[in-house]
C-alpha cells in the first residue's frame, strides 16, 4: 500500500516495513541546495521538492550581533560565522558554579518561540513528517560553558555539570510540552558524545552525569507521546547500551568514520530501535565518485532495509563539501532500490 511521507516516517519509528525506505537529512548546506533546485527560498522548500519525508523546525531563539561575523544568543553564548550554515561557540558564559547561580535561562514559553513550529506543522502536517529540532544533556551544557572546561568540570566541579544537565533536562521537557500541544509528534536531540575515535568522556562519566538526565528527558518525551530521534556522531560502543537503554526510538547517524558498522548494529539492537543513517558524507560523498556513492547506498540499503525500522541518510549531513551529483547520486539510489514490494 503506498503511503505518504508522514505515514512512512511513522511506520519506521514504529520498526515496521512502510512501503519504501524513507529519507530525510538535518541539514543540506544552501550551496548543495542552490547546485541542484535553484531558486528554493528554505530549506524545507528544497527538501520537498527533492524529495524528503520530514521537514525539520526549530524553536525560535532570538541573537544579536556583537561584531561583525559574531552574535550573541538568547542563552548569552557567543558564535561565529564561518564557511558552512552553522556557527562556532567562541565565548561561553558559565565557568564557574557561582555563575551558573546567577545565570537565567531563556523562557521556553516566551511569545513567538514556536512561530516556525506552527508554520511548519500549518504547511506540512498530514504530508510530511514534522520534526522538532529539541536537545537532551550535553549540548546546552557545552554552549554554555565552551566544551573543554565542560569536560574538565566533571572533574573539577561536579556541583556544576550536574546543574547544568538539570536545567537542560527541564528546559528542553518544557520546549517538548509546547511543540507537543501545536502537533508535532517527533523531536531529535542533537548533542554528540563522541568523536570518532571514542566517546568524549568516559563511559563511567556519561554513566555517573549525563545517562541519569537522558533516561529523564527521553521519558518526558515520549510521555508526551513524542517519538524520539537520537543524533550523535562517533564511536558510540562504548555508551551505546545506555543511549539505546534511555528508551529513544531510532538511532542517528551511525556513523562509519567513527567505526559503527550499520549491519552490527541493527544486528545488535534493530528489534529495539529504528536507525537512521549511514553514507559517509565526511569522506565519500565529499571526494568520492558517483558510482562510490551508488554503492555506498545500496550497501546501506541491503544492511538497513530488511524487517523495516531504516530511514536513508548521510552519516551526517549534506555540508557544503558534499559534490552535490553524488547527494543526488544517494537519492537517486534510494528511488530504485529502496521499495519493499
């Protein structure tokens, strides 16, 4: 039975076989975009005319700029432009317990916070899946305090990183409950732990820190019957039992460079979780060839694809290196191989 968009996303959250194996990406760099649909004012223009399954929104935080490539954000931390879509946290606000005293978090019931959630849900809700760009325990903390002296923290202020996780928790539960009411029914969390070599703390320390408040804000998602997609870079190996055990639905992106194999994977935890992911956009997609990338897909496909519970995506996202003939390559790929009957 053909489904539409939404219906698909759902049916793989649910690890079922939808009618073809979905796709969507967190991001395609606007010079990918312009390469291939020229004239797309969004993002989520261009995923719906390409193709996608899901458009992705964000709550509404407000910056100013304090330079000329620089801005300061509603939580107070600074970024800087760079080459790609996204900045780079250069000043944090946090360093110390007495400041995380003193420091007042934006309101996540201010006017005009979900403006883009009720326009994107106004637009696509009953077509494509609406997906809510949320955060779980490491993200705002790293914001917040700059990603070394967060580390060092664990050690050297426990007091702080558990305070920290804690207002993200409850923050994010808050952000959950007001998307929930205008309709969204999926979010995914965008804090990384791990590079590709290891995780970025030890898995004692993710256990002791930050696994207690994941387990809390997953379960205060999916209390509020969202389904939840989990983002994170790396090698996951050493933590992945706990990420899987938090209870989130589908596991993103699974990252090869970082040496997470997806047939071991859905081996292992497949009757557990969906998984989204895995062509390599760090390396393939950004210097290999069109066929690499055809094969790379169909790879994907054959070790994704079977009893359902696989969206197809880049093992990242679609940045401004990636050759767009070869994301275009991966579509294409997907549009011919990846149907269940």
């Amino acid at each position: 039975m053909k489904m539409n968009s939404e219906e698909r996303v759902y049916c793989v959250l649910q690890r079922q076989e939808p009618d073809r194996v979905p796709h969507f990406e967190w991001l395609v760099d606007r010079r990918v975009r312009d390469a291939l649909l020229p004239g797309c004012k969004s993002h989520n223009e261009f995923a719906v005319k390409i193709g996608q399954d899901a458009v992705i929104v964000d709550p509404i935080f407000k910056k100013e700029r304090v330079s000329a490539n620089r801005w300061r954000s509603e939580w107070g931390f600074v970024t800087q432009e760079t080459d790609e879509e996204h900045g780079i946290e250069v000043e944090a606000p946090i360093q110390t317990l007495s400041d995380f005293e003193c420091f007042k978090p934006p309101d996540p019931h201010a006017p005009g916070r979900f403006a883009a959630v009720e326009a994107a849900v106004q637009e696509y809700k009953g077509c494509k899946a609406v997906i809510c760009h949320l955060n779980d325990v490491f993200s705002i903390p790293r914001y917040l305090m700059g990603m070394q002296n967060l580390l060092m923290a664990i050690i050297t202020e426990p007091e702080l990183v558990e305070g920290l996780v804690e207002m993200s928790v409850t923050i994010n539960l808050e952000l959950a409950k007001e998307v929930a009411a205008r309709g969204v029914k999926i979010v995914y969390t965008g804090d990384d732990y791990a590079y590709n070599k290891t995780t970025l703390m030890s898995p004692k320390h993710f256990r002791e820190f930050f696994y207690p408040g994941l387990k809390r804000v997953v379960q205060g998602f999916k209390e509020l019957g969202l389904y939840v997609i989990k983002h994170t870079d790396g090698n996951l190996w050493p933590i992945l039992d706990m990420i899987i055990d938090s209870g989130i639905d589908c596991l993103d992106p699974i990252d090869p460079l970082g040496g997470m194999d997806l047939g071991e994977v859905k081996a292992k935890y497949g009757q557990r979780v969906a998984l989204k992911g895995n062509v390599d956009c760090a390396s393939l997609m950004t210097y290999g060839t069109t066929d690499e990338v055809i094969e790379a897909t169909k790879d994907a496909l054959r070790k994704g694809m079977p009893g359902g519970g696989f969206i197809l995506s880049s093992s990242n996202s679609i940045h401004s290196s990636v050759k767009p003939e070869n994301y275009a390559a991966m579509v294409h790929t997907l549009q011919e191989f990846g149907h269940y009957s």
